[in-house]
C-alpha cells in the first residue's frame, strides 16, 4: 500500500497546485472567450482535466521533456510557459511554441498520438548520453489506438527508455466514448504485452497524480525504464471550440462528473483542514484574473508575424511551386 506522499502533508505545497489548476481554469474559460470573439483560432480546453496536467508537471524536474498533445496548458504553465506564449500559438503565431523557460520542451501535438515515437527518441537521446532526465509524453485515451503509440511503446519496453507516458483518458475522443474506442478493460493494460507495468489511478486528484508520475520519472532517470500511467479523468467542455458535444451526448451523462472535477476537490480538501478561506478564494481569483487579463492585452496588441514567414523555415531552398505561393502572398513576381 502507498502511504501518502511527503507533500501532500503541506499545506502551503497544495495551495500552489491549487493555484495552478485555478489559473489553468482561468486561462480556459479567457481563450475560450476570445475564440468566441473571433480573436483566437480553434481551442481545446483542459476544463475537468487539470489535476493531470498539473500534477504530471509538479513531479517533474526543470530538465526533464514534456511531449504533450493539446490539451496540456495546465503543464505548460506549469514549467514556465508563460500565458502570452499559448495565446499566440492558439492564435495561430508560432512563436508561441517557442518557450523562453523549459526551452527544450516541445510544442503541442496536434496529429493525434504521433509525438509518441518523438518522445522515446527524445528518451533515448538521453540514455545514449547518460543524463539523468526524463520524458513525459501525455497522450489522450484515443491515441492509444494510434499505430505510433503502440510502436513508441514497444520501442520504450525493448530498450528500457527513459520515457513515462501519461494517458488522459478524459473518457472521449471527440465524439467516440473510450467504450467504443477499445475492447480492452482498461487503457493501462495495453502496456503490459510491452512488457512495460501499466497503472490507472484517479486523475482528477492532483496529489495522487503528482505522486505516482514522480515515482516513475525516479525510476526513469536511475535507469529503471519506461512507465505507463492512465490517468482518469472526464471531459467536462467541447472536444474543441469547433465541437458542440451536445451533438452527441446529453447533460445527464456530463453532469454526474461534476461532482469529482479536480479544482473543486482540493479546495473542499484545503477549506476541511483550515487551509483556505473565502477571502483566499477571492483574492486568487482576482489576481490570476489580472494576471491572464495583462496577458491577453499584451496578445491582442502583439503584431502578427509577416506573410514570409509562413514559407522560410521548412526549406533551405524552397521548392518551385512554394516560391510562386511565396511571392504571391507578398505580391511580388515570382
Ligand atoms: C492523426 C490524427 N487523426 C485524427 C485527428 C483529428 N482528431 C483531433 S483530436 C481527436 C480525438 C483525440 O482523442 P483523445 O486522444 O482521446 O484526446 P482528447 O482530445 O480527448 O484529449 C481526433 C480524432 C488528428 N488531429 N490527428
Ligand atoms: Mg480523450
């Protein structure tokens, strides 16, 4: 049996990961706003979802690889990106994936579970070298249909990599319930003919996560290989602001999963043993307000990034017919 981990006996520890969630949270409910506005492309929100997010990054090292999907903001802000940098890349400038902290983390995989082979490549890298560091690859409950993940995995087993996956298995991929995307009892197990130990735990309670992701990175960088960690949660929101989960399923199904959403639960936790009070509650929620509010002005006053750039960074020559599109979008001859 586990007994509970070090941190989870401090309070001032989960009052930071509760600030962390409540600023996900935040941040969410603004993106999804300016979409709504026209002032942000297409969305995903992490609402139900953050105590993965958020206890996945809190068990991290600073030099550790995250290598997440889309649906991670919660760990990005974690390890330092800053909400400038995910309004920018949601608002279709690239400079966005490039942090100034946690610098060698990588960008959101939009292709489903294709970053899975990059994440045991980042791994191996770091075991050829001999550096004490790990990868973090989270990953949705229908990427764990994806052909790549499952060579990612089998790659992980075999030569023991430094790599800890993390499904969010938010119970839906899009529209496809997880019953009707798998067979299998549960996701934890597609890991086992891997030869890889698989765990489910409950992720919508941060602590837990934090702990069960950090024993896996310990064993990770001493050499001890990969792990594979299910983590369950709900998908309280649209797949993306381009869905309307009404489409296919009722409030009747959403709304008994409110009851277990992670932000909510640790402060019923930290209000029972007198750790947080209304006034906390309302001073948070006024500064990480100001804090996102000062973020989205300085991203609407941030000039878009020129037409060129589009085109100058895949090739060092660039082919023909991306020369013509080239000068066509700056109204030059080719
Ligand atoms: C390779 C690929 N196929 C299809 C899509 C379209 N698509 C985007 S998200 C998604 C579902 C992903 O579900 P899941 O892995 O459970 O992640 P979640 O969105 O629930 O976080 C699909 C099919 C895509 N982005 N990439
Ligand atoms: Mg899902």
């Amino acid at each position: 049996m586990n007994t509970l981990a070090r941190f989870a006996a401090d309070p001032a520890e989960l009052i930071r990961l509760y600030r962390a969630m409540v600023l996900t949270r935040t941040f969410d409910a603004k993106a999804i706003a300016l979409q709504r506005t026209g002032r942000l492309g297409t969305y995903a929100s992490s609402l139900g979802q953050e105590a993965v997010s958020v206890g996945l990054a809190s068990a991290m090292h600073a030099d550790d690889v995250l290598v997440p999907s889309f649906r991670e903001h919660g760990a990005q802000l974690w390890r330092g990106a800053t909400p400038l940098e995910l309004l920018l890349y949601w608002g279709g400038d690239e400079r966005g994936n490039s942090f100034a902290a946690a610098a060698q983390d990588f960008p959101d995989s939009v292709p489903v579970g294709s970053h899975a082979p990059h994440a045991a490549g980042v791994a191996l890298a770091f075991k050829l070298r001999g550096e004490p560091r790990a990868a973090v690859c989270v990953l949705g409950d229908g990427a764990t249909s994806k052909g790549d993940v499952a060579e990612a995995l089998n790659i992980a087993g075999v030569w023991q990599l430094p790599v800890v996956f993390v499904i969010n298995n938010n119970r839906w991929a899009i529209s496809v319930p997880v019953e009707r995307q798998t067979a299998a009892h549960t996701l934890a197990q597609k890991s086992v003919a891997a030869g890889i130990a698989g765990e489910q735990i409950d992720g919508n309670d941060v602590i837990a996560v934090r702990d069960i992701v950090a024993r896996a990175l310990t064993k990770a960088r001493a050499g001890g290989g990969p792990s594979w960690i299910e983590a369950l949660t709900y998908r309280l929101g649209d797949h993306t602001t381009a869905d309307d989960a009404s489409r296919y399923r009722d409030d009747a199904k959403v709304s008994p999963h409110w009851a277990d959403e992670p932000v909510a639960r640790l402060r019923g936790h930290l209000v029972e043993i007198g750790a947080w009070h209304r006034e906390d509650e309302e001073r948070l929620l006024a500064e990480l307000g100001a804090e996102i509010d000062a973020a989205v002005s300085e991203y609407l006053a941030t000039p878009p990034q020129a037409p060129s750039t589009m085109f100058d960074f895949t090739y060092a020559a660039l082919p023909k017919d991306l020369a013509m599109q080239r000068a066509a979008a700056l109204g030059e001859s080719a």
